[in-house]
C-alpha cells in the first residue's frame, strides 16, 4: 500500500514538472494568490491580537495586494524562475518584489486609509507574504528536485562524483547536479587547506594532498573516479 501511494505521488510530481512552462507560472501565481489571502489572514490576527472576524476586510486586504503584485511581480521577473531552480537570487528577486509591494499598500492604507484595515498592516502583510511564499519555494524546491530524484534513482545506477574546487564554480556545479538523478556528489577536492574537512551543504571537502587516501578508505576505483572527476573539473573551471 505505502510503495503504490509512493508510486502515484512520484507520478503526479512528474506530471506536474512536464507542464507547459507557462501553464506551471500561472499555476505558481495561483498558489501565490493562495499564500496572500493566508497572509492577509495571519497579519490581521497578529495586528488586531486576535483572529479577524470580519471576511470583508481580509477580502479587501488580499484585493488590493494581489491587484499590486501582479503590477509588481509579473515585471520584476518573480515568475521567470521556475520554482524547482529557486536560489538566492530568485530569492533576492523575491524579496526585492515583496519591498516594491509596501510603497502601493502604505498609499492605499496608510494615506488614503481603508475603515477596517489598520496602517501598519501595509509593511506586516508583505513581510509575511514575503516568508510564506519564500517557504512554499524551497519546500517545492526539495521536493522536486532532491525527493524526487532520490526516489526515482536507483543507488546502483548512479554514479558517484567528485568536483575539484571547493570555490563558487564547484558550488554552482553541485546546484546544477541536483538536476540529475543518476550523479550523486561524494565530496570535494580543494588544494586550499583552509577548507580541508569542511562542510558544504552537507558535503565534505577534502585536501587534493590526500585525495588517494580518500579513495582508498572509501573504495572507490580511481579508473572510475577519473573519468567522472575530469567533467567536474571542467565544469568548475566555467
């Protein structure tokens, strides 16, 4: 039972990263639509100290933002990321949009003044549509692209794989790897010492010095290692 539920919501993920990509933006500003009415929600409560019995002024509020953000968001390139990639700079791009979406809301509520709204609800509210839209992104972020890949990869089908240069190459290296379900990155190789049995994102950096030793204790061929670390290297170096 649990290996068919397992099957079947691998296939739906699958599903729903083979949509069209504009199909999948329009579904991401769906579900963005969703997280402001929640934020609206949750800023209200948290302004007023009790949870808002009044439907009408969390429409209002969840209007008007959304009526903003699809100024703001839409040109400012929010969408233009797809989710599964979502970094820092999709991030950065985020929270830029989110900073843009307090000057139309401070106009609106804190100016012209809605009854029922409260002024400061225009810089609580993009902050918590700021936080859940952040966390929807890096959950479906997992989920697609490291959940689904571990699920789906068979741990004797993939190969294992060492980057040489701990550096921003190797990094952005590892990122794009995320994307492949039959690699699996072991470690990396750095000829600063500085850096040698350190952690990246969970994965160990070692010393180039003791490279052999650490192929040795982990047998691992250096025949195999060889012809996967050369396309490494020359990724890192790009």
């Amino acid at each position: 039972m649990m290996r068919e539920t397992r099957s079947a919501l691998l296939n739906a993920l699958e599903s729903l990263t083979s949509l069209p990509r504009s199909l999948r933006r329009w579904l991401a500003f769906g579900f963005d639509g969703l997280l402001c009415l929640i934020s609206a929600w949750i800023a209200l409560a948290l302004r007023l100290g009790e949870w808002p019995d009044n439907p009408r002024t969390v429409l209002i509020l969840t209007t008007v933002t959304l009526l903003s953000w699809t100024v703001i968001a839409w040109p400012a390139g929010v969408y233009r990321n797809l989710i599964r990639f979502s970094g820092a700079r999709a991030s950065g791009r985020l929270f830029y949009a989110c900073a843009l979406l307090i000057v139309p809301l401070t106009i609106i509520f804190g100016f012209i003044q809605i009854d029922g709204v409260p002024r400061t609800i225009a810089i609580l509210h993009p902050i918590i549509f700021f936080l859940t839209m952040l966390f929807l992104r890096l959950a479906m972020r997992f989920v697609v692209s490291d959940f689904m890949h571990l699920a789906r990869g068979k741990a004797e089908e993939r190969r294992r794989l060492l980057i040489y240069g701990a550096g921003r190459g190797g990094q952005q290296l590892a990122n794009s790897l995320r994307q492949e379900p039959h690699l699996v990155l072991v470690g990396y190789i750095d000829d600063d010492e500085r850096l040698s049995n350190q952690q990246l994102d969970g994965v160990t950096v070692w010393h180039s010095s003791i490279l052999d030793r650490v192929l040795e204790e982990r047998r691992w061929t250096k025949s195999s290692w060889r012809s996967q670390a050369r396309c490494a290297c020359a990724g890192a170096r790009s």
